[in-house]
C-alpha cells in the first residue's frame, strides 16, 4: 500500500534550524512539515508587524530555507510550514527571495496561506453576534476595553490541501494548527475526503507526533531521558502514513534520540485536553481508540484511530495589552544563603513601598528553595542550600512606574553581602502581554490561498 514519509523539522520559533537539512538529506522525506508557532509567538510578532509592516512573520525561515532548497528540489520533497505568522504574504516575498538568490526560483512554487488573522475583524465579529468572551475565565471582551494586541484563528488543512493542488512546492501559513500541516499533505496525496473522520484522525495523530520536534523521538522523554543515547545529536522525527491511516513513527537513521511505545505515548498525551475528544479545525480525534506498538528498532506503530466530525467553532488565540512589567535575579551564596536572598526581598520590598507607587504586589521567586515544585529537598541532600537566586518581578499600568521601581533594586548592594553582580543585568521594562482565548464560528473564518506570483513584491 502507498505510503508517504513526513519529517517534522522545527518544533517552534528558534529550534534547531540544523535539522530540516537533515532531514531532507538522511529522512527519504517526501514532506518537510515545519511548525514556528506558539500562543505567545503570535504577540511577538504581531508587536513586530507594529514597529515594521514589512516584519511579523518567523525570521528562522529563511536561513532554513536557504539551506534545504538545493537538496529539496533536487528530491521533489515539499515544504509545508506555518512560518508566515501574522503577515505570510511578507514571508512568502522572503522565501521567493531565497529561491532567486540560489538560482531555483523557476522550479518553485510558493503559496501564501491568509484568512487566520481576526485582529482587523474584531469590531466587525463583535457587531454580528460574535462575544469573543475569555472562554477560560468567562470575561467579557468589555473588561479589556475591547483592545487586542493579535487575534489569530487556527485553520485547518483544506487551503493546504488547495495550494498543493495548484502546485505548490512551499506552504507558508499563518496560524494554521499545529498537526494540520501533516494533514494537508495526507490529504493532497491520498485524497482524503473532509468528512472521513477516521483518516482525517489518523492525519492528526500523526501531524502531534511531528509537531514539536525532537520531543518525540527522546527529547522530552521524561520518564526515562537517562538511558536516551547521543541526546546532543538527536534525530529529528518522521512518520510515514499510509492510505489506510497506518502510521509508522521512526527518526532520521543513525542519530541520536530514541523512538519507543514510552516517548511516543508520551507525546501523545502532551497538550491534547480530553482524550476522548481532541478537537481541531479538522475532525474531533477519539484518542482512546488506536493502538501503539513497538516495533523495535526505533520504529513504533499506530492503527485504529477514529475521529467524529470537527467543532462548529475554532479557537482563537488572542492577546492584550495588559500594563508593564520588570524582572532580576540575583545569586546569594554561602553560609545561610537563603537568609541572605529573605534579607534582600525585605530591603528591595522596603525601598519599593516607600515610593507609593502604583504596582501589583511585588512578584518574588527563591530559585533553589523548591520555586516549582515546593519545598523538597532530595535525599541525598540535607541542611540549607548554599547558594539560592531570589527572582524579583514589577508589575504595574504604568511604564515611568516600573521602571522607577527598578532602581530601587541596586539597594541590595548595601547588603546583605554574599550577592553576585545581577545576572540577567539591569532590569528592562518591557510591555506585558495577556492571554486571551476565545472562539469564533468556523463560517466566519475564510482562510485563502494565495499564490506567490498574486503577492505585491
């Protein structure tokens, strides 16, 4: 039975950017699906676009494509990447830029996949019924004044689907959904229908495999990452799926990294909510119902996946303006040192008060003193630590504020001593983002294809 080879090159916005070349080389890939994006990178980008109309997309793209091309073209391996963030269009002229610098432009075809990017809609939804409440906290968007910083929509594979059937060679995507880049592919090359729940899961589970990169093949393996060989090498993931929604997950040969039954399942149960009902912009993805079987060899396999049709609405992944904030951290070490770093949170919260600023409640960490997890001290550890990092953080609607609160923190060179020079430097104020996520109804988002000759170059 026909089956296609997908290699998951990127994981997120600043991962190896070694690895796609790798793939394209070592993998026998026929795609190389690439995922730059995370609920925060959409800010990010989005406060970019602001200071440069020209910039908001992921800037890894293009030293990635620059160093994949020759090779991809070479073996007809298709490139599918969700790089484009707030502005493909920008992308797309980047990435075309590439292919005429190497001398490949005539044997490309770049897409520009739109239509995610609600942020200029926001009025327009509101007016037509759409609430756009915080759909964890039940807030009303009025709360907020109704100011969003991004507003992005997570679409699903048909425009993918569309621009691979037009020809496209290279797929540059704003917010389209992680696993829905693999499913894009699935769907062009075995034809896939939109409402054959049980493929459409199929493509999804395997498009989670891929997604974030080496986590899958050993690089998040929590419950034994000391046994995972050659971690400094790690080998980047691929699954080859058939037309009958067989999957077969392996990593690029002879590198580093393991794939078996545990760092699979394990990156199956990341970020998936109820099992039962995984929802996407596709299908409703029943993660109770396939079976994981190792193969050996690095070789793990998935069947029987089901799926239910898709949610009448889509997430959208928004965020706000919500004030600035301040961070530092400083390095108290020897005899007592945590009462060293206690001493110091009293001096700075002393001096800071005093002022009658306008700030939240002092935010304060003790790195060292169970921060994360609480106070629990390993068994082959006793008595206090003898150094420990006390995090202090400033939060506040004012920047002026912020910022004068921040000076505040060279007191601690007054004492008490045992304190290292700052470790992250002066603190820098920097604008604080929320978290807003909402829902939209799927027939109010029109995602379009738009071919890399239509783009204004």
């Amino acid at each position: 039975m026909r089956s296609i080879r997908i290699g998951g090159g990127m994981g997120y916005w600043g991962d190896d950017i070694a690895a796609p070349l790798r793939l394209v080389c070592d993998g026998d890939i026929d795609y190389l699906v690439m995922d730059f994006l995370a609920e925060v990178t959409m800010s990010i980008l989005q406060k970019q676009k602001r200071r440069n109309p020209d910039a908001g997309y992921a800037t890894d793209v293009v030293d990635v494509i620059r160093s994949v091309l020759p090779e991809a073209v070479e073996r007809g391996v298709k490139i599918v990447c969700n790089a484009g963030g707030v502005n493909p269009t920008a992308c797309a002229d980047a990435v075309l830029a590439v292919a005429e610098e190497l001398g490949l432009a005539d044997r490309v075809k770049v897409a520009a996949i739109l239509g995610d990017d609600l942020l200029g809609r926001v009025e327009e939804l509101r007016s037509s019924g759409v609430s756009l409440d915080n759909t964890e906290t039940g807030q009303s968007l009025d709360e907020i004044d109704g100011r969003l910083a991004s507003a992005n929509a997570y679409i699903g594979a048909e425009p993918l689907v569309s621009a691979l059937r037009d020809g496209a060679t290279i797929i540059v995507s704003g917010r389209v959904a992680d696993p829905s880049l693999t499913l894009g592919a699935l769907r062009h090359e075995f034809g896939w229908k939109a409402d054959e729940w049980d493929l459409l899961s199929a493509g999804i589970v395997a498009g989670h495999l891929v997604e974030c990169g080496a986590h899958s093949s050993g690089g998040n393996h929590q419950a034994g990452w000391e046994r995972v060989p050659d971690m400094g090498d790690i080998g980047f993931p691929i699954v080859e799926v058939d037309e009958s929604g067989r999957i077969v997950m392996t990593k690029v040969a002879n590198s580093g990294g393991l794939v078996d039954r545990e760092t699979v399942i394990e990156q199956l149960l990341y970020e998936i909510g109820d099992p039962r009902r995984y929802l996407t912009p596709d299908v409703s993805c029943d993660w109770t119902s396939f079976r994981v079987t190792d193969l050996g060899n690095d070789q793990v396999e998935i069947t029987g996946c089901t799926g239910a049709p898709a949610p009448a609405t889509l997430k959208v992944s928004a965020a706000y303006p919500d004030g600035y904030s301040a961070v530092s951290m400083f390095l108290y070490s020897g005899p007592d040192a945590p009462g060293r770093a206690r001493k110091a949170l009293e001096v700075i919260e002393y001096r800071v008060h005093r002022l009658g600023l306008d700030l939240e409640p002092i935010h304060h960490d003790f790195i060292g003193l169970g921060a994360v997890h609480g106070r629990r001290t390993p068994r082959t550890w006793e008595g206090e630590p003898c150094e420990v990092v006390l995090r202090v953080g400033f939060r506040g609607p004012d920047r002026a504020q912020v910022s004068r609160a921040v000076t505040e923190l060279s007191t601690v060179f007054h004492g008490p001593p045992g304190k290292t020079n700052l470790i992250t430097g002066r603190a820098r104020v920097s604008e604080t983002l929320s978290y807003w996520p909402t829902l939209v109804p799927r027939d109010r988002v029109k995602p379009e294809v738009v071919m890399v000759a239509e783009v204004a170059r």
